[in-house]
C-alpha cells in the first residue's frame, strides 16, 4: 500500500476507538453510529492486510499489529493537535510553552529553572505536576514540550525520547535554627535515633540515602516521608525535626534564617533532566534553557 493509499479518516476513528477501548463510547465520541465506526475500521484493515484488534469477551483488544498502528497514530494525530495549538496561539500572537514536572521535584528548582521566560511577554507558561510515567505519555501525544526530572528514563525503540543532564546538587541536613545552629552532624554517621523527615520512598534521593545509613549500621528515628517537596518544605520548617533535602527546597527559609544546615554528604545528589522528544515542534525560549550549562 502507497501511502496515499492510506485513508486517514479510517486511521482517526481507529485511533479514537483504540483510546477509548470501546466501540459504543468511540461513535458518541465521533458522533455518528456504531456500525459506521466498525465499517471505517474494517476497511482499514482491508488496506492494511492484518486484524488490528481481538474482541476478548465485550473488550478490543488491540493485536501486535493494531499496537504498531496506534504508536504510529498518536504521533499523526498528537501533531495534528500540537499543530492547531501552535496556529491558535501564533493568531493571537502568544508562543505557549508546556512543561510537566514530576510531583517530586522541588518547586524552588522548577520556578528557578524557568525564570528567565518570566519577562517575556510574548509568552504563556502551562505549568503541571504528576507522576513521570503519565508526563511522559503526555509529552509522547504531544500534549507537553518538556519534562523536568530528577531520574533519567530507560531507552526504548519505541517510543523516542531525549533526556539533557541539566545539572545536580548536593543534599543537606537542615535543621531549626532555635535548636541546631553553629552545630554540624555528618551523613549519616551522627543521624542515629535523631527525629528527621525524609524524602518519600518514590523520590530517587530516598534509595540513596537508605543505602548510606545501612552501610553504616545507622538508624534515624523516621517522623515522615514525603513524596511532595513543598510539604517536605513545610514540615522542615514546622516540625522541630532534622530533615533531608536539596536545600533549593528550603532556600527562604535558610536566608530567613528560620532553618540552618546542620550537615552536607557528596554521596548523595539530586540530579535534574528535562526530557522531550527529537520530533517536537521547536520553541527558541526552550531551547536556551535546555542548552545552559549544567549546574552544580
């Protein structure tokens, strides 16, 4: 089959009905009749030679063939989409730029990273926050330009991604001031039965560090593990307990003088990523900021 060949229209309501998982919710979708969405589908799998999907009890299952197309479609279509983005935002003379951030990451970072587009005016921020995996289906449907990270994803032919080093920093252990100032404690040498908040056990710093305190027969007095930095943030500062995160994190209240840094370790850094993908539309902003220099 040449490739104008290939009816696109077929291919949209196969894409539809592959996301949705369902012929019913497919038509009302697409507004038009069950029977004209299974007729679109079967031509196209006429022209394509092979079944794209197995029915398994009242479900579609998509085959190994049917797997393939929907890769192939939701870059047809996630473009299409970017596409209208990009030209309704152009008419009204705005570049619009996305950047997901996983719910780890410290806000402090994100908001520092993305200062220097603050002052312009030509453009508009969507900023938002979750899990890694849902950013980067996001990024892949096109739906997000850029992932700010602090772990790398694995390699995979099948869905392309570019992963740029941004920079790490060391972790501190930051303390009231009422309580822990002129004094300094080494990770985790000093830590034993010490109250102390920690990084929740999704977060990359939290294996690292669990790692060091076995290694050293150490056992801190755990009070609470946070996914959320800001909430970290706000129990650091709140609790009275000692607590272990990237002092970007904390940087107010360190100049504020509300928390001081009790301790540093070298054996233990955040590293931050911003992933995106070869194909994406270029944004100039964007790419200024993916190209700095590494920071430490």
């Amino acid at each position: 089959m040449k490739l104008d060949q290939l009816n696109f229209h077929h291919l949209y309501y196969f894409w539809r009905v592959a996301k949705l998982g369902h012929l019913t919710r497919a038509a009302e979708d697409l507004h038009t009749s069950q029977s004209a969405v299974s007729a679109q589908i079967r031509q196209l799998e006429e022209r394509i030679g092979d079944d794209l999907f197995d029915r398994v009890g009242r479900r579609l299952v998509l085959t190994d063939t049917g797997q393939l197309v929907l890769a192939y479609s939701e870059n047809i279509f996630g473009l299409g989409q970017e596409m209208l983005g990009r030209l309704e935002g152009r008419m009204a003379g705005i570049t619009r730029l996305r950047v997901g951030s996983v719910a780890t990451l410290s806000r402090n970072y994100q908001e520092n990273w993305i200062r220097p587009l603050l002052s312009d005016p030509s453009l508009v921020l969507t900023l938002e926050s979750g899990l890694l995996e849902d950013l980067i289906v996001r990024l892949l449907q096109h739906q997000l330009d850029v992932v700010l990270a602090n772990e790398t994803v694995p390699t995979d032919p099948a869905r392309p991604l570019l992963c740029r080093f941004l920079g790490s920093q060391s972790i501190s252990l930051v303390g009231p001031a009422s309580r822990w100032r002129s004094q300094s404690l080494r990770i985790p040498e000093d830590l034993e039965g010490l109250d102390i908040a920690l990084p929740g056990p999704r977060h990359a710093l939290r294996a690292q560090f669990d790692a060091l305190c076995v290694s050293a027969g150490v056992t801190p007095r755990l009070r609470a593990e946070v996914d959320d930095m800001a909430m970290l943030r706000l129990i650091a500062r709140d609790s009275g307990w000692l607590a272990v995160l990237p002092e970007v994190v904390v940087q107010d209240e360190l100049r504020a003088g509300i928390l001081v840094t009790v301790g540093h370790s070298t054996d233990l850094q955040e590293r931050f990523y911003a992933i995106s993908t070869p194909h994406r539309h270029r944004i100039e902003a964007l790419e200024h900021l993916m190209n700095r220099e590494p920071s430490n």
